[in-house]
C-alpha cells in the first residue's frame, strides 16, 4: 500500500460488509496486517485508509498478505 511516504502509519476510515454496508466502529485504528487479516475473517471485503490528506480504498478479498502489506 503506498500513501506517498515509506514512513507513512495510514488510519482506518471505515470498513465495508456486503451484508451490512459501510461502518465506523474501528475508525482511526492503525492499519496492520493483523487487523487487516482480522476485517478479512470476519467478511469485510472493503477498507477505506487515511494518512495525512492521502485516501486509499484497500480491496482485502483480492488482497495477498505476504506480498502487498
């Protein structure tokens, strides 16, 4: 994932359930492997990460763990 610095330490803004739509219950946590792993296992399939004025939507149903994150 790239938000435009190495040091970067992008944010959740929201998590997207195809059975709930979008939610905030998370929102500001540090985005890691793990709470990405995490959303993924529990049937989040969409993330929408903040750091600094850089957005990105992260789609974690195509997501390779061991070579994007």
């Amino acid at each position: 994932m790239k938000f435009g610095s190495p040091r970067a330490r992008p944010r959740l803004v929201q998590a997207y359930d195809p059975k709930t739509g979008w939610s905030t219950d998370r929102k500001k946590a540090p985005l890691t492997v793990d709470l990405l792993s995490e959303l993924r296992s529990a049937g989040i399939t969409l993330v929408e990460a903040k750091w600094r004025s850089h957005r990105r939507q992260i789609n974690l149903s195509t997501l390779d763990f061991w070579n994007q994150v």
